[in-house]
C-alpha cells in the first residue's frame, strides 16, 4: 500500500479534451499547494471551507497566470477523504491539465494511484468497504438502474442490514461468554433455546441476503442472451427490435444471418448483451454450418435463450429436433409474426413450449416487443420478484463472505444441538463475527485493500 501521509493528487473528471476539467488534492500539504498555486480574484477572503472561489491558477515558479479556476477547499474531516482538499475546475484542455499536476507535484504532492482517494476515505473512518466498493460500481455503472442499485449501497445499505445482525451475534457471544467464565453456571435450558432461535433466525436472514446475489450480479454484470430459431423465422428482426435499431440483416431469404452479430443494450436498466444467430437447419451448407456451430456456443454461453419460432408457418419436425436439443436450458419462446394468420393450434404452443414462458410478438412491426422486454426481466430475476428496492447483493466478496458466515452459524448450530459446551458455538461465533468484520472492512487484510482499490479509476 503507497504511504497515506503523502499529498495527492488526480485529474477526477474524464481524460482528453473537454468543457471543464477537475483536479483534485488530498492530504496535509493541500492547503499550502492552494495557497502557492491559487489567487483569488477578489480582496483576499481566507479559504472559505466547502464553498466555490473563483481565481486564477498561477506558476508558482514564474507568476504566470495558467488559466481561470472555479476551486473548493475542504478542512479534514470533513471532505471526501476525511483529510485536507482541494478541488480546481479549470478549462478542460489536456496540456492544462498536466501543466497544472505538474505545479502541485513539485510542490511536494505526488499523483494518486487508481482508488486512493476512495481508499483514504476508508481507512480514514469516512465509509466502511461495502460503501467504496459502491462508489466503483457506481462510476463503472452502464444503466440508470445499475447505478441506483450502487447508490443505495453507497448510502450504507449493506452496512445497514449487517448491523443488527451483528449486535445479535455480539449479544450472544457476550451471554455465552460469562457461562463459560463462571463454569458453575451453565447456561440454563431455557436460555440455550433462545440462543439457539437467534442463531437460526440470523441464518434465515443471511441466507435471504445471499439469495438475492443472482439477481444482484445480473444488475452487476449483465447478462447474456442469444435468438435462435429455425432460418427465416425472424431472428434477426427481433434481435433489431430489441436493440431499436437496424444492426442485422433483415431478408426474406433462409440463411440470411451465417455469422454471430452480437450488441450490447439493456433490458430495463439491466446491461445485456444480445446474440444474434445463424438459424439451425438440418442440412446446412458449409458456410452455414459455421455460424451453426458458433449459434450452439453462443447457447452455451448464454444466461437466457429466445427461440424464436414463426406462427405462420405450420409447425414441422424442425421445431421439435430444436426443442429437444434446448430441453433443460433457460429458454422463453417468442411466437413471431402474430400480425399473419396462425397455423400453430394452442396444443402445438403447448407442446412445444412445455414449461418454458411464451409470448407472441410481431417483430416486423413491435407489437409485444415491450411485454417481451418485461418477460425477460422477470424471467431473469426469478419468480421471486427482486423489487427494485430490495437490499441486493452485487458483489461476490460480499457473498463469499456471506456464505463463509452463515458456515460458521450453522455450526455453533449443531454444537449447540449436540449438547456440546459453551466453548464450541462461542469458537464458531467468533469467527463468524470475522466474517461480518471482513464485509464491512473492519477485519479486512492489506493485501485485499490493494486489490479492491487497484480496479477504481485515478482520481476516484
Ligand atoms: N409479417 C411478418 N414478417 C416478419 C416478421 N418478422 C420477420 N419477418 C420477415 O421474415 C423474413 C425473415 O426475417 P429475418 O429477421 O431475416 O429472419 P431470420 O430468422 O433472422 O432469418 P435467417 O437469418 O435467415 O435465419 C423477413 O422477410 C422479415 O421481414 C413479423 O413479425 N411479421
Ligand atoms: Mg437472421
């Protein structure tokens, strides 16, 4: 980890070019940097803390004015990083914005490594991991609804929920604790048995929280998602109708598509990445027959398939050898063409569509095309129905840990029924009280830090 008693100091906003660009400094030597490289336009008023100043950027070597600056400063604790900062919003040019690093580095600050301010903000008590953890996934969202999930563990969310459940544990321990300190007293039976239902409504509550963790990494990651079907079922054009855009070749012509097209949307906040394909025939020719075997690994890949299947044609062999291969996998089936006449009876969709969740569209002219978007979002979170304002597990380290302590719960469980003493659930229930450490960042290893802050942006 790189000394958190240096002054430090990023570029905040986006590299290259733009309207306005923001510097940022943190650490003990902020102010006397502010004071050497900042004039401030009127009589000189001190450093209001937390309120804008309007002044010129100055070369502390030669006086020469640099450009016009918009700038903040922070007394610590109370800025971003706990400490001393500064913030300078200057014209976005990428010669200024060096020249103006370069003054405030040979004025003793140094440049920030990816994650540090984020980090000294931590370490300095200002927000525990759950919460900078959020703040990446924040600046890394791609969807409104990503970044609100973010934001509502930024807010402490996690923190919030993990609480309680460690003063239960805590108010356990201490219980447990003095029956083993006072040996004569063993815990009476009725108190075990009240330990015992804490302990499993904690596990309940755990296993709730981990529950939520496919959805929670769905909203992270995105998911993946491929159109297969028979050739000229309408692949390509619902594939387009999803997108709102015309990325694929559309023809009345089977073997249109002969190559994966892939695209990235997102499906109601949710990032996804689509899969156009060749359609599966029995009798491809060669060329086809590549793009088939890039449409059956791009299955394999996918979290959800769309088979797409055409109405208006009446239903053949084709349809079933396609079902039977795609049996067992997380399929929705998409009527198309529902604007012609059907030729498919309802014991035909039946058959066909067994299990899986069915709709009709006309991707020709959008029809269902939004009911099919609510489709997938409900398929993709479970029946279970993930509101949007539920607490939700994103990151896998929080599940890891997650798990590893309801591991630990489930023991001091079984140490408890097997009528073992005291010494055994308390072992067990400290080290589970590690585990919630380990979430929140209180036990955290330095080697975990570096890791975590390593994937932020400089500047962050
Ligand atoms: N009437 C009607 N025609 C459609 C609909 N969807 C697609 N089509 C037509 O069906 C034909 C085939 O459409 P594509 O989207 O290219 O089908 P595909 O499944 O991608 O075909 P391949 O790439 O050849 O496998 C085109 O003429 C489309 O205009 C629909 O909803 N209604
Ligand atoms: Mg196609």
């Amino acid at each position: 980890m790189s000394d958190p008693s240096d002054t430090i100091c990023a570029l905040a906003s986006a590299h290259g070019r733009s309207a306005l660009a923001v510097v940022r400094v943190s650490g003990a030597g902020s102010l006397q940097i502010w004071e050497k490289i900042f004039k401030v336009k009127k009589a000189a008023r001190g450093m209001p803390p937390r309120s804008v100043t309007l002044g010129d950027i100055v070369d502390p070597d030669l006086g020469t004015v640099m450009d016009q600056a918009i700038a903040v400063c922070y007394r610590a604790p109370k800025s971003y990083t706990g400490e001393d900062m500064t913030e300078y919003t200057i014209h976005g040019s990428p010669v200024l914005v060096a020249a103006l690093l370069h003054c405030i580095c040979s004025l003793g600050a140094r440049l920030a490594e990816p994650g540090e301010f984020t980090m000294r903000a931590f370490l300095n008590g200002k927000m525990d991991l759950t919460q900078a953890e959020a703040v990446r996934d924040i600046v890394d969202s791609t969807t409104l609804f990503q970044a609100q999930v973010a934001a509502m563990q930024r807010s402490g969310e996690i923190s919030g929920k993990i609480r309680p459940l460690k003063e239960s544990l805590i108010d356990i321990v201490v219980q447990l604790e003095s029956a083993v300190e006072f040996v004569d007293e063993d815990l009476p039976v009725d108190t075990r048995a009240i330990v015992l239902e804490k302990l499993r409504t904690a596990i309940k509550d755990i296993r709730k929280m981990i529950d939520t963790h496919r959805a929670g990494r769905v909203i992270r990651e995105g998911f993946r998602m491929a159109v297969v079907g028979r050739p000229n079922v309408g692949k390509s054009s619902l594939f387009n109708a999803l997108l709102e855009q015309d990325r694929s070749i559309v023809m009345d012509m089977p073997g249109t598509t002969r190559d994966l097209v892939a695209e990235h949307t997102s499906i109601q906040g949710i990032p996804v990445r689509l899969m156009d394909t060749a359609g599966l025939s029995a009798r491809p020719d060669s060329a086809e027959g590549l793009g088939i075997e890039k449409t059956y690994r791009a299955i394999s890949d996918a979290d959800a398939i769309l088979i797409v299947v055409d109405r208006s044609r009446v239903p053949g062999e084709e349809d079933l050898r396609i079902r039977s291969e795609l049996e067992n996998l997380p399929c929705m089936v998409v009527l198309n063409k529902n604007d012609l006449e059907s030729r498919w009876s309802l014991e035909n969709i039946e058959m066909f569509a067994g299990e899986w969740p069915r709709i009709e569209v006309s991707a020709k002219y959008g029809d269902g095309i939004e009911r099919l978007r609510s489709l997938i979002f409900k398929e993709i979170f479970g029946s279970g129905a993930v509101e949007r304002d539920d607490v939700l597990i994103t990151n896998l380290r929080h599940r890891s840990c997650l798990e590893a302590l309801e591991g630990e719960l489930l023991l001091a469980v079984r140490s408890f029924e097997e009528g073992l003493s005291e010494e055994f659930p308390l072992m067990h229930l400290h080290k589970s009280l590690k585990h919630i450490g380990e979430i929140t960042g209180e036990t955290s290893v330095e080697d975990l830090l570096t890791e975590i802050f390593s994937r932020f942006c400089i500047g962050k």
